[in-house]
C-alpha cells in the first residue's frame, strides 16, 4: 500500500464542538466555594457602620488634663466621657491658619445643631496662647463663632500643660518661631466615647467637614462601652 493511502482518522460529527467535560464533583466544590466568598463578603459588609463610614483605627487614649473653659469652670478628660469630641488647637491672635480651622469647627458645630446631634457631641478647642487666652479672651472669642459653652469647650491653663497635652498627649505639633509666635498643628483630633483617639483629619483640606462629620456618625453607632464613664453634661 503506498504512503498516499494513508490518513489520519476523522473526528465523528459527535465529537465536534465539545471540550473536556467537568465532572459533577468540581462543579459541586466550584459551588461550595462560591457559596462560601459570598458568605465572607455579607459578614464584612455587616461590620461597615451604616451610612458607609469604615470602622476607624485606635491611636491610644486621650490625655489626662484638667483645664479651665471660657466660663471660667474647670474642665477635665473624665467630664468628656460618655461623649465623641473633636479637638482643634488655635490661639485667637493667629494671623494664620486659626482663623481657618476655626472656621472649620464653626461649620461642623453648626451641622450638629441642625441635625440635634450636638447632645451626644463635644467640641474642644485647645490654646496654643494661654498666656494671653485667658479664660474672658476666650469667652470673647466664643461668641464671635458662636460657641455655645455646653458644647463647644475653649481651654486655657498653664504652658507647660498644654505643651504636654497637645504635644505628647494628641501627638501634634507645637513650637514657637524666633519672634515667640506658636507653630502648631492644624489637625482635628476624633476621640471616642472611652476617651481614646480614632482619628486625625487635616482642617485645612476642603473635605475636612464632611470627613470629620463622617468619623463622629461611625464613632455614635458603636456599642456604648462600659468604660464610657461619667457623660459630660
């Protein structure tokens, strides 16, 4: 027989179009693992706080301090507790940033007036300036951004306190030029109920409302904690 007779079989018409078939037991496993990511996923979106905020890191506790406000009472870490609170560091003769950040804070005070949340809220405004920020310049300085002294603290004390407290306690920035004029931080501190800090957002940044408003409704929908304490009044 020559070479030329010789082919290669032809596939039957049954044979055409198909691949190799999966057999039952892979598409059962392919199932079972399926079944078992969406699970994965509808428990981690159920840890997302409603309202889309992420569940915020923890940066260790507040500092301890006992301050005086614009009222003249004394003000301490225990009074805060039970409550979210924002810090801001400012000195009211700031030819700077203060009056920004400040401005700031006066826009999410009035946000938490509108939507009634300012009963479980503080604000808390720390001088870089006490010796000038005196307990009546701060009183002054309240009523020109509309500081309602239930809710909106300003603190004064001795230098070497508000030198610890905002530098070693919020670790944030704080020093004096050659002319003796504070350089400070511009951040807000979020501190939670328990007193520990949970976040820091940049005042100066055009979404810094909307993300410290954002922090304060993710912080208010976490579990009361035990050692939440005495609720500031």
């Amino acid at each position: 027989m020559s070479s030329g007779s010789l082919s290669t079989p032809s596939s039957t018409s049954s044979d055409k179009g198909t691949g190799p078939r999966i057999p039952r037991l892979g598409w059962l496993i392919a199932f079972i693992l399926f079944v078992a990511i969406v699970a994965f996923a509808f428990q981690q979106w159920k840890r997302i706080p409603r309202g889309g905020g992420a569940p915020l890191d923890k940066y260790g506790n507040a500092p301890e301090f006992t301050l005086t406000d614009q009222t003249g009472q004394p003000v301490s870490l225990k009074d805060l507790k039970g409550k979210v609170w924002v810090a801001d560091f400012v000195f009211t003769e700031c030819k700077g940033p203060c009056p920004a950040v400040t401005g700031r804070m006066s826009e999410i005070n009035q946000q938490l007036v509108t939507d009634k949340a300012s009963g479980d809220v503080r604000l808390v405004t720390f001088t870089v300036d006490p010796e000038n920020d005196t307990p009546a310049v701060l009183a002054d300085y309240g009523k020109s951004v509309g500081a309602d002294p239930k809710t909106w603290k300003l603190l004064t004390g001795p230098q070497s306190d508000m030198q610890r407290i905002i530098s070693k306690g919020f670790f944030q920035a704080l020093a004096q030029d050659k002319d003796g004029v504070p350089i400070h931080s511009t951040r807000f501190v979020v501190v939670d109920r328990d007193g520990v800090i949970r976040g820091f957002e940049d005042s100066l940044e055009p979404e810094a409302v909307q993300k410290v408003l954002l922090d304060i409704g993710t912080l208010l929908r976490e579990p009361v904690s035990v050692n939440s304490g005495k609720t500031a009044q």
